[in-house]
C-alpha cells in the first residue's frame, strides 16, 4: 500500500533546492514520487513503507534542514 509523508523545508529558495532535495529523495528506498512546493517549502514524498528518517536523513544530507509537517 501506498503512503504519503509531506516534509517542510524552510531553506529552498530556487530550482537548484528544488533539484537537489528531489534527487537526494529519489534515492530513498520505496519512494516512487517527489513532489516539491518551493513556494510553499513543502515536499511531498509517496511511496511504498515510507519512514520519515531516511527521508530527512536525505534532505539533510542535501544540505537542508526538514521539519516533519
């Protein structure tokens, strides 16, 4: 089944974060899709048994800080 996790990240600001933070996600295990709100500084991440650590692990590891929303 399915699942969806929205993360915040507060400190995108231009199609570089947006491309960076979609890429580091889209490495994650189980996620089949990334969407990226930049206005809004929301993700949306779907995919099969997702969890939330790996998932900021990797934003953080791109170089941004998530907040779980």
């Amino acid at each position: 089944m399915s699942s969806r996790l929205t993360l915040r990240v507060p400190d995108m600001s231009c199609g570089h974060c947006v491309t960076a933070v979609s890429d580091a996600l889209g490495e994650v295990t189980g996620v089949d899709e990334v969407r990226v709100d930049l206005e809004g500084k929301e993700v949306v991440v779907e995919g099969e048994g997702l969890d939330p650590a790996p998932l900021a692990r990797a934003i953080r590891d791109a170089g941004y800080e998530p907040e779980e929303s």
